[in-house]
C-alpha cells in the first residue's frame, strides 16, 4: 500500500482515497481489528510467551508486544 509514497508515483494520490476508505470502514464498524491478543512490552520473556502462545496452534488473530517506553 505505501510503494506509492515511498516511489512518489504518478497516482499517488490513490493511497489517500484508499487509506480514507478504509477508515470509514473502521469508524462504522464495518471492518476491525484482528488483534486478539497484548503480550505486554516488547522484553525477552514476553517475546518467548508470545512465540510460545503462536507456535501452540490455539491463537486466533494477531498477537502483539508494545514497545518499550523510554
């Protein structure tokens, strides 16, 4: 979806229809997240439980770690 900012193409204009489209999906309920699951900030620990809750074939969605505050 981004090549077209990255590379400035001719049509890049076509990403902001797109991108406005999709967060009118968003706003009506229409489409939302798959994210199912925060496995808390990004450390070594929560990266192993994640890694662990995935390979278990028992997730559903995305699972995801926050970065770490600073």
């Amino acid at each position: 979806m981004f090549t077209r900012s990255l590379y400035q193409t001719d049509d890049v204009i076509e990403q902001h229809r797109l991108l406005k489209e999709v967060a009118a999906l968003v706003d009506t309920g229409r489409i939302s997240t798959t994210l199912r699951s925060s496995g808390g900030p990004l450390t070594a620990t929560n990266l192993a439980a994640a890694h662990r809750h995935i390979e278990s074939g028992r997730s559903i969605g995305k699972t995801v770690l926050t970065a770490i505050p600073r």
